[in-house]
C-alpha cells in the first residue's frame, strides 16, 4: 500500500519510525502525563518497599543477626545490584534493535524477528527492576543498622523534603533552559562521583576522619542533588515513552545515595554532641 492509499483509508499519514524517534517532550500532554505517572508510580513503589524493609530489620533482631551472620548474602546482593542496574542502564530498548536490524538487513518492519538475549521487554524489565530493588534494599538494611534510628529517620524526613523541593524545580519551566548546559555540568559531577567513590574505597582500608567523613557527607548531598536535578529534567525531556523503568531506577539510585549522604552528615554531627 502507498503512504497516499495509507492517508486516504486511515487518516492522516504517520512514518513508521515515528514511535521510534518521538521523545517524551514531543508526544502529546496527555502521553507525557501518563508516562510521569508511571515513573513515580514505579518509583514510590520502590522507595516504600526500600524503606519498610530497612525499618523492619532495624526492629527485629533475629533479621539482623540473619544479616551479620551471613555477610556471604550481602555481598551477592552487591554484586546484583550492580549486575542489573548495568544491565538496565545500558540495554537497548527492543524498538531500537528492530529498527537497526530491518535497515541493515533490509527485511520488513512486520516480519518478526528473535531479538538478543540481552534486550528485555517490559515484562523482563520490571522483573529485573525488582530484582534490583530488593539487592539494593538489603544492602541498606545492614547500613542502616549502623545509624541511630532516630538519625535514620530524621535523615529520611530531610531527604523526603530535598526531593520534593528539586522534583518541582525540574519539572517548572523556569529551569527548562537548565538542560542546555547539561553536558558541561554532567563532566564535573562525574569527576565529583569519581573523587566520591575513591574516597569510598580508600575509607574501606584507612577508614575516615570526623572531618573527612563530614566532607564525604556534604559532598556526596550535593553532587546527588544536583544529579537528582537533572536526571529530573533528563527523563522528561530526552528520553522515549516505553523508558519509564530505567528513569525510575535513576532518580531511585540518586534518592538513595541523598539519603545516605544525609545519614552521614547527621550522624557526624550527633557524634559531635
């Protein structure tokens, strides 16, 4: 069928690629809206579930001695955290393999084809999502229970009020411009992650002072609030609709690194007194 029979039996005429080009910011209000909702939708479930979990460690003691006495399990954890948030961060949305691959093979969009191992759909996604959030909840846990639970929660009162407060600005089209500029901004927030997790690891052999462990907190607030801030204005400006599991995952990972970093900077201070 032409596109001139295709616009006179359906309509006006839309190419093919179309749902594979458009961006969040150019689909319609009604598109953007459910694809926010379904971003903090996903992200309020993590959250909830990361944080009833830690809570309820912190409050049994047969959960935390599960825990210490088996450490084996934490550091699996670790590992597939970071297993899968590669894995979700980096895989090509299956849209974009089918694309690439009918152009180079020359084959027809409709004729179906067996994608890669590592290309997920959104059934695999979300199952690798909550694979992910469960490692990284338990991972917490045991951080968790090194806190004061009452520094724990004010932290968490803290944190709440610093996402809320940057969510808004983000999304506010006074700060739109803010993304131009991106780029730069991203180079010297990965240098401030690079100093962040260096200083990470040498605390693991040499441990840290009261004043570098201060430093570390402050350092680390700023660097993921300011990455919260963008990863805000990223996800609803420079990604496509069917991306909502990776955006949730990202202000996910820089929610919980603010928290963490706030955990510290109280912590120190409660020290102090």
């Amino acid at each position: 069928m032409t596109d001139i029979e295709q616009q006179a039996n359906n309509g006006p005429y839309i190419p093919e690629d179309f749902m594979y080009s458009t961006k969040v910011i150019s689909c319609e209000p009604q598109i953007r809206q459910n694809f926010m909702m379904k971003v903090y939708s996903l992200l309020s479930s993590q959250l909830l579930f990361t944080f009833v979990f830690a809570y309820t460690v912190s409050r049994h003691e047969g959960l935390q001695n599960f825990i210490i006495n088996h450490m084996a399990l934490w550091w699996i954890a670790t590992l597939f955290t970071l297993v899968s948030c590669i894995w979700l961060s980096f895989a090509p949305r299956p849209e974009e393999v089918e694309y690439n691959s009918s152009l180079l093979n020359g084959t027809d969009d409709d004729d179906p084809q067996a994608l890669p191992w590592y290309v997920l759909g959104r059934t695999g996604k979300l199952a690798l999502l909550s694979i992910f959030t469960l490692c990284e909840a338990y991972t917490l846990s045991l951080v968790t229970l090194v806190y004061d639970p009452d520094v724990v929660l004010r932290a968490l009162l803290i944190t709440a009020v610093i996402v809320v407060g940057v969510s808004l600005m983000a999304l506010s089209k006074r700060f739109a411009n803010v993304l131009n500029s991106a780029t730069s901004i991203y180079y010297w927030l990965n240098w401030a992650l690079l100093l962040l997790i260096g200083i990470g690891i040498s605390s693991m052999f040499f441990g840290l002072g009261n004043k570098m462990s201060l430093f570390y907190g402050w350092l680390g607030a700023i660097v993921f609030t300011v990455y919260l801030f963008i990863d805000t204005q990223l996800i609803f400006r420079k990604v496509y609709p069917d991306e909502e599991i990776k955006c949730a995952m990202m202000l996910y990972l820089d929610i919980i690194n603010l928290f963490l970093s706030i955990l510290r900077i109280l912590n120190n201070n409660n020290d102090d007194n």
